[in-house]
C-alpha cells in the first residue's frame, strides 16, 4: 500500500486519533497506559496502534522487558510530522473552539501555505 494512503487510512479513525493527542501528551506509555488514559478496551488500542505502527506514526521501544509506545520521530516521516501538527492545532483549537471554528481555521490555515 503508498505510503500516503497508509497514514491517512491510520487517522481516519477517531479512536487512533485520540491515541495519538494521547501520546502528544504523555510521550512513552504501555499498552495498559493508553488503555486507560483514552478509555478504549485494550484490545482495540492494541490493534489500533498496530495500524498507527505500520503507518510509521508510532515507533515501539522495549525496555526492561515492556513495550512503550510513542510518537515516531523519523526524519523519514514527512507527512506524517504535518499530520501530528494538524492533531495539535486540533487538540488545542478544540478546547478553545468548536469544531466547525477548528475545521474552517485549518482551511484557511492550510490555503495560506
């Protein structure tokens, strides 16, 4: 599957988005932490992030002995750096905004570029 197509079929999911404003907050976390924290069963966060791992958007790390998650920082992840800015402005436009606001603010945002 191209590359581009794969990362946007990884945010078409709001449960994979929530993962994501999740980690933008807690950096390194298990699978038990994002569970908890997104109140999403854990078997859905597993196979959630799965997609989010193979869309190079979440990188795992095993440290003694347990896997933790977090946001890949690859230079090799161009489009996926623009995706976790526009979940940023998303996560703090919406506690601000409504989601109509947000949406027409990233509009103009991105027109302007």
């Amino acid at each position: 599957m191209d590359y581009l197509v794969r990362i946007f079929k990884s945010v078409a999911n709001d449960r994979r988005v929530r993962i994501l404003e999740y980690l933008l907050r807690a950096k390194e976390q298990t699978l038990e932490e994002i569970a908890e924290n997104v109140r999403i069963p854990y078997k859905t966060i597993a196979r959630n992030i799965k997609i989010l791992e193979k869309a190079m958007m979440v990188k795992r790390q095993m440290r003694n002995g347990r896997a933790l998650y977090s946001l890949e920082d690859s230079p090799r992840m161009i489009f996926g750096r623009e995706i976790i800015h526009m979940i940023k402005r998303r996560a703090s436009t919406r506690k601000r905004k409504g989601r109509r606001e947000f949406t027409l603010e990233m509009a103009e945002y991105y027109s302007t570029k």
